[in-house]
C-alpha cells in the first residue's frame, strides 16, 4: 500500500488507519495557510526583540498544540500531499459514520488487503480527538488491512456530499505524477464490483443509484481553522507579556569600589590556516589579528544596574561628558537587572529618562570586555578597548 495514502501509528502496527492531515495539507487545500494565519494573529504591538523577547511562546504552544492534535502520533511517517492522493487506488469509497457501524466493518472486512480501494472519511466526531478518531476506525477493522484514511482535501476536490459515493479514477501512469481522471461519480452504493461493471456507460458518470445518508464528521482543515481563529491572540500576547520580567535570569555584577581604568588587547592568534576556496591565504596559523585594526570601534557602551539610583545618577552625569566631547558615533546602554515586580512600568520609566532603549547584559558581552564591576564605560583607544569602572558612594 502506499504510504503517501495510509501510515501504520505507534499505537497501532497492524492497522492502517491513518490522517492525511498536515501542516502541508492545509497550505494545500484551497489556498488556505494556517502558518500564514497564525503568523498574522500574533503580530504584536510592541517590539520586544531586544530583550531576547519570548511573548509569542506560549501562543506558539497552542498552536503546535494544535497541529500535533490533528497529526498522527507518529510524525515520522506523516504523508506528504502530492499532486496524486490516490496511491494505487483506483475507487475510493467515501463513507461516514451515519452508514452504520455494522455496515461499515463489513465494508471493510470485504476489501480488506484490496490496493484499488481507499475508504475515505471527511474527519472524526465533533469534539473527539484525533488519536481516539483512529482508535475509534481501527476497531472497527476486523482482518486484514484496508486502506482507510481521514482526508477532507478528497472531499472537496470530488464534491463529495452524501454518502457513501464511489469515485473511480483512472489508473497510475507510468512516471506515477501524471493527473488521475475521473471516470465514474456514483452514489448510493458501497458495490466496487458493480461500478467497475457499469463504469464503461458514460451515464455511469455521475449517477445514484441507491439510498444515501449524510456525512456527520465536519471536514477536519474547517475544525483547525476555527480553533486557530478561537484563539485569543491579544489576550496570549498580555500573558506572555505580563510574566515576561518574571522569567528573565539576569548577571549580577557588584558595584565598584572604586574608580579605575584599565585596557583589554583583543588581538587574537590564529590557530589554523585559513584560506579562500580557490587556495588563497587569508590567514596564517599563527598570524595575531586585532579587530580593532580591522573596523574601528567608534561607540560607548555604558554598563549598569537599571535597579541602582546611584548608578543611574553616575550613567547620566557621565552622558553629559560625552555629549560635550561630541566624540561618539552611537552610545548604547546595558543593564545587569529590571525590577521585576514592577515590569514594564519600570522600563519605560529607565527609557524615558535617558531617552534610549535599555538592553540586557548577555554572557558574550560580559565576557568580551571582562567586565568585573559597574557601572562601567567601554570605549576604544590605540587599538585597545579601555573600561573605566566608576566608583559608587
């Protein structure tokens, strides 16, 4: 059987129940993609990337929460959607729970181990899950393994609307890519046999011919969009935001004793050789690099405890030097701690009095300018960064 069509679960080796639904189908059917709409949902109002912002997180979470409700628990053998949905089938059967659990098993236990059959059901039980949907199908099989799958993308595309209805297409080409071809849309029966008979009258093509029930499980790409658009996108993002300051870890660094300066060399040597792909040197094991040779470092950085007024009264007093030198290109402040309690009031208040965003300290940059105390000053000089550490009374 071909795996694009049916995928044996974890759960359930011996049975070839399966959903057709993925992340895939859904981009597929009818233009619709939920990536796009979820996307567009969670735009937010404020930028938040320069805390490492997570606010999307848990908005995230419930959507793959979501997507792994609608997939089979085995994501590994999740099919694909190709141009050819049928596999090696040539009928497929759309049936639904409204025919009957009795009339069903028997269908299945009557084309089991049959390839040029697909039973096709639109989605599970309003309500139900999907593992228990295909728990649900999977008992209904009896022997053998029928090829069933959950597959509302069919429905469409056959205008399927009543039940059962039995779709023959045109077999496989020799490449297995070439459009399949309708050749008979009959409803009211579960007969293969007598629609392979009768399938040769052109007004077979489209033609009931028995008694016929209506499809009760909701097409399953209709249930996943709904739910997206259920969601509380705004109400998410307050969340995430509101216990974003709670989950921040921050580098405590003391306050300096004392006011000292000192200078870091960042030349580098070089381990190994380094050339361009046509064998060229750009650099020689051994060679020593500066980087401040090679782009000049024409910034400062100040490095605080947001927290501290003392050290906020020195970061401000020390800004308006560097105004006056007027010998700085950009001035960037870094702070070792926020007030959690107080969240993003206190940061709009440590914005809005330098009247510059306030980042947080990260290991590289504490590690880089062997930063040890603040507030300190980085700057360059001759090649050389230069920290001033300022000392707090």
């Amino acid at each position: 059987m071909n795996k694009l069509l049916a995928a044996h679960t974890r759960y359930f080796k011996n049975s070839v129940v399966a959903s057709i639904i993925s992340i895939g189908a859904l981009q597929c059917a009818w233009g619709f993609d939920l990536s796009e709409l979820v996307k567009n949902k969670q735009k937010a109002d404020v930028d938040l990337s320069q805390f490492e912002n997570k606010y999307s997180v848990e908005a995230k979470a419930a959507v793959n929460k979501l997507l792994s409700d609608l997939k089979d628990q085995n994501t590994s053998q999740l099919p694909k959607v190709e141009q050819d949905q049928y596999g090696d089938a040539k009928f497929l059967v759309f049936i639904s729970k409204s025919m009957g659990e009795s009339n069903l098993k028997q269908l299945f236990n009557e084309y089991a181990d049959n390839p040029d059959v697909l039973f096709v059901f639109r989605g599970i039980d309003a309500g139900e899950s999907l593992a228990n949907g295909i728990l649900r199908i999977h008992n209904m099989i009896k022997t053998g393994t029928p090829n069933v799958v959950i597959n509302p993308v069919l429905y469409k595309e056959h205008a399927i609307e009543v039940v059962p209805t039995i779709v023959k297409v045109s077999e496989r080409g020799e490449y297995k890519k070439e459009k399949r071809t309708v050749i008979a849309h009959v409803e009211g029966t579960t007969s293969v046999e007598w629609v392979k008979r009768n399938s040769k009258n052109l007004n077979t093509f489209k033609k009931r011919v028995g008694p016929i029930e209506n499809i009760i499980e909701p097409d399953l790409i209709e249930v996943a969009k709904n739910k997206v658009l259920e969601i509380d996108w705004e109400e998410k993002k307050k969340q995430a935001m509101a216990g974003f300051w709670g989950k921040q870890d921050y580098l405590d660094l003391p306050r300096a004793a004392k006011s000292i300066k000192r200078e870091i060399d960042p030349t580098v040597v070089i381990t190994a050789d380094i050339k361009t792909p046509d064998g060229n040197y750009v650099r020689r094991k051994g060679d020593r690099v500066n980087p401040l040779e090679v782009r000049d470092f024409s910034q400062a950085i100040f490095v605080f405890d947001a927290t501290d007024k003392k050290q906020v009264a020195i970061v401000k007093e020390q800004l308006g030097f560097l105004k006056e030198k007027n010998k700085y290109k950009k001035v960037t402040l870094i702070s070792t701690s926020f007030d959690k309690e107080r969240g993003w009031d206190f940061y709009r208040e440590i914005t809005d009095s330098f009247d510059l965003p306030v980042f947080k300290l990260t290991p590289d940059v504490m590690k880089t300018f062997q930063l040890g105390a603040v507030p300190s000053l980085i700057t360059a000089s001759n090649k050389r960064f230069v920290i001033n550490e300022f000392e707090v009374k």
